[in-house]
C-alpha cells in the first residue's frame, strides 16, 4: 500500500518548515577548483555554490524527460511527504504496514515512537532527505533504502 501525501491545511505553515536546501560534499579536483574560483572573481557567478547549483539545475533540465517518466514509471512521490503517528496508527490498528516512495523530503513526526514506526512501517524508499529522530532512524534502519 503506497500512502498518500499528506499537506498541512495552512500552505505557509508547511512552506516555513520545510528546509531550503540539504548539505552535500564533493571532491574536486585542483584545476577544476581553480576554474571555479576564475569565473567568480570574473563575476559569472556570486560565489562557488552558486555555479555549483547552476551547474546541477542545467543537467536536471537536460534530463528533464528522463527525470518524469522515471518518477512515474516508480509511482514516486514528489515533494514533501510528513509521516504521521496518527497514520502509523490508523496502519497498525488495520493490520498493514505502509510503503513510502518518496522523491523530495520525508518527515517523521517528532512523537512517533520507535515502536510505532517498526510496526507500521514497512519500507521508506527516499531518493532526497529523511528527517526523523534519532531513534526512529535506527529503529526502521533495515527498511530505508536512501540510494
């Protein structure tokens, strides 16, 4: 059973929680590094992030085709997707355990136990970020898959 995407009825309030970005690191190599830093002295761009997101918005662009058949060939998802105890619940008290697919962000509610998650939750595939507590991750780690 693939769970529905569920938005707060107030449109800001789920617009002022969700994070503007996630943090990622990369390696580069020196000469690549240093062409980076040529186009920002000569104002191509506001600083090495910035080329960098460019960059990557360019080639999503470019993909962009392959990216929606991909996303609906997988039923995935997109966007913001919050996990709530109350679902979990409603899950567990019916007898099933749910399957998220998720191409964006995954939210776990903060009062969603350990317990609750490793009953009702079957698999979360999250091809973005997961946020959940500490201890729901280690709880349901076996049943995350974040490529």
């Amino acid at each position: 059973m693939l769970a529905s995407r569920r938005l707060s009825p107030n449109p800001m309030e789920t617009r002022l929680k969700i994070p503007d970005s996630e943090k990622i690191t990369i390696n580069l190599g020196p000469v690549d590094l240093g062409q980076i830093d040529l186009l920002v002295q000569d104002g191509f761009y506001a600083n090495r992030t910035d080329l960098i997101r460019s960059a990557i918005r360019n080639q999503l662009a470019a993909h962009g085709d392959a990216l929606k058949q991909s996303i609906a060939r997988r039923m995935l998802v997109l966007g913001l997707h919050d996990i709530t105890k109350r679902d979990l619940e409603a899950a567990r008290k019916a007898g099933t355990r749910l399957r998220f697919q998720v191409l964006g962000l995954v939210r776990i509610a903060s009062d969603v136990t350990p317990a609750l998650a490793r009953q009702a939750i079957e698999s979360i595939v999250v091809l973005g970020a997961l946020h959940a507590s500490a201890e729901v991750r280690t709880a349901i780690a076996d049943r995350i898959t974040n490529p």
